[in-house]
C-alpha cells in the first residue's frame, strides 16, 4: 500500500549499524524541546516591559521627587502628542474647506494658466487689459492685485492686468480734451518699461479755452504708430489780457518768420530737419502752437526750418544752441557776426524768457557769433568747418 511522503519515514544506517529516523516525527521531538526554552524568552521579554514601564508610571514605591519628575515627563509627552494632533487636525481641515488661503504668484503666466491657478485655490480672476510694447506678451499676465502672499477669503476676486501686446494703430486725436484725463489714458494703454507711446512735454499758453484743455498735439492724430513715439502737448493756461495771439509762419524764409515773431514779441525755439521733401532748404514747414492761438509771454513756438543751404564754399549752416537762466520776464537778446576783416553786422534782436535759445545761421568760416543780454556778452562763438 502507498504511503504518503508528508508521513514517510527514511532510514539510514548509522555507523554502529543502527537506523536513524528523519521526517515529521523528527520536527514535532524538536518543537516539543525548543517549546520551555521559548516560554522562557517571552517571560523575560515581559518582565524587561513591565520593569521599563515601571520606571516611567509613577509607584507608591516611588519617592515624592521620582513621582514628580515621573509625572512631568508623562505631562511634557502628553502635551506634545495632544498639540501634534491638534495641529494635524486643523491642517486637514484647512485643506478640505478653507475659510481663507494665500493668493499664489501668477505674474508672468498665460491668461488661461492663471486662471487655472486662481481656481484651485478657489479664487476668480478678473482681467484688465492692457497694450505693452513686446509682440511676445501678448496673454500674459503683467501685474496681479492683491499681490502674491496676501491671505485673502476664499471666493474672492483678484485683479489681473493681461497684456494685449502692442498697439500698432494710429495716434489718437486728444485736441480739446483735458491734459490729465490724455495723460492717465495714454498711461494705461501703453505701459511696460518702452511704451510704444510715451507722455512727452507740456507747453502752456493762455487761450480762452479752459484751464488744462489740449490746444494742439506733436504728433498729429492719425499718424501710425509703428515705432516708439514722444508725444508733446501745447495746453491751454486760460484767458489772459496779456497773452498774444502767434502769426502764422509756417512757409516763411526762417530768417523772416523769426522777424516776424520778434515783432510780436514771440519767442522761438528751433530744429533743424534733413532737405529732401517738398519745402525748400531754410522754410519753416511746423510751429506750435499753431496760427491764432494766444500764448503766454513766456512761452516759445516752437519752428521746425528745413536745413539752409550754404551760398558759396565757404560758409557752413547751423543751428546755434545755447542755454539762458530762466527769467521771471523776457529779456532783449542781440545777436551780432563780426567777419574777419572786424565789420560787425547785427543778426537777430528779438525777446526771450531765457532756457534753451537756438537759431539757425548760414556765415563764413571763422566769423564770430556774439550773443548780448543786459547790455553785456553773454556768448561768444567762432563758426569753422567742421
């Protein structure tokens, strides 16, 4: 009959010739004589806790200063575990429903990654556009209100400015609207570090119009924006007795447009402009402000003249430039040329209330430029060639 291997028995002879059993029997006679050893192992494992718990849990056998430290140490872990699960609590619940939370940093982020951002944090966005100069921000986020790190309800809206990129259109009209209401407009749609359009210079005069309209702008509405621009305002000061309404020169020699100013006592400023266009060389083709509009005593219109030519191969032509103390009054100014052989020749008398003075002129080489105020040289210049 077949016998099971789990149950076989194997013999084998031993040296004295003797047989040897191997097999479950063998396994049950040495668990049978580990087991008192064991038992003995578990004992002295129980009686090294009770002796460790015994150290720590206060006794009546303890004396008054042990129970005590016994105790403060019990207390001191009690508070740390309590204050670990406090705390591990209340961060749990923050994060399953938060009554506040800090805003995250999406500046610098596309629209729809913000947004995305926003939402996990269980805020919203509210968008806020704005041109900047860069093709390649257009979508981005530029600024965020509140910034990042503030704690705020949860719900609550944040304030995103999100660049349109640049605005490649035409300048818009501003003449007759009032100068703080262009400035905060042209602030808010050009922005970033190199507005396509920046705010330039504001010249006042008195004009019946109101106190702070925009009389005339530099550029022209309409001109296309395709570069970075400065834009300059002339802006009305308000009625004045004293003001004076400017003659049109725009057409004239720049020899006589700036007679026809100092006959008016008008001041000027000048630039030059490169010939090539329509206008002859030394016409005057702008002024600002324009014909009829009146202006303040001290101010200045401003004449752009196309380049004079010189008339034989010894001359040069300039634009002479020169800074003034600025006067409370205009003050006369006489500009006279002493040639090289000592004839003096009287070139321009005219008024101004001091700051930059500029004139073109067309002379020979080496003749003196003498500018006079006060009755006293106040310059003097020697024209070369170079």
């Amino acid at each position: 009959m077949k016998q099971d291997d789990s149950s076989k028995i194997v013999a084998k002879k031993k040296q004295d010739g003797s047989l040897q059993t191997t097999g479950m029997p063998r396994v049950k006679a040495e668990l049978i004589k580990a087991a008192p050893i064991v038992k003995d192992k578990f004992k002295q494992a129980g009686e090294l806790m009770q002796t460790g718990v015994n150290r720590i849990i206060p006794s009546k056998a303890d004396d008054p200063e042990t129970r005590y430290f016994k105790l403060l140490g019990i207390t001191f872990v009690g508070l740390i575990l309590i204050g670990g699960i406090a705390g591990i609590s209340s961060f749990l619940l923050t994060l399953t429903n938060p009554e506040s939370v800090a805003v995250p940093n999406v500046v610098k982020k596309d629209l729809l990654d913000a947004f995305d951002e926003l939402q996990a944090w269980g805020l919203q966005g509210k968008i806020e556009q704005q041109y900047n100069p860069d093709p390649a921000s257009r979508g981005m986020v530029l600024e965020q209100e509140p910034v990042e790190g503030v704690s705020v309800k949860v719900g609550r809206e944040i304030k995103l400015i999100v660049s349109r990129g640049p605005m490649m259109g035409a300048i818009g009209n501003y003449v007759g609207r009032n100068i703080d209401e262009v400035r905060e407009e042209i602030r808010k749609q050009f922005v970033g570090e190199s507005p396509m359009l920046r705010f330039g210079n504001i010249t006042y005069g008195f004009d019946p119009s109101p106190q702070g309209t925009v009389l005339s702008q530099d550029p022209f509405a309409g001109r296309e924006i395709n570069n970075r621009l400065t834009i300059n305002f002339f802006v009305s000061r308000g009625q004045d007795e004293n003001a004076r309404p400017v003659p049109g020169v725009v057409g004239l020699d720049y020899v006589r447009a700036i007679e026809t100013l100092a006959q008016k006592e008008i001041a000027f400023e000048v630039r030059i402009v490169p010939s090539g266009g329509e206008d002859g060389p030394g016409v005057v083709t702008l002024q600002d402000p324009v014909e009829g509009q009146n202006l303040d005593p001290l101010a200045k219109v401003k004449l752009t003249v196309v380049q004079p030519e010189p008339r034989t191969a010894a001359q040069v032509s300039r634009l002479y430039s020169f800074n003034l103390p600025e006067y409370e009054s205009a003050i006369d100014i006489t500009v006279k040329t002493i040639d090289q052989t000592g004839g003096e020749t009287i070139l321009y008398r005219f008024k101004h209330p001091g700051g930059s003075l500029t004139f073109p002129y067309v002379l020979d080489v080496g003749t003196e430029i003498v500018v006079q105020a006060f009755n006293r040289v106040i310059d003097r210049y020697t024209v070369r060639k170079d």
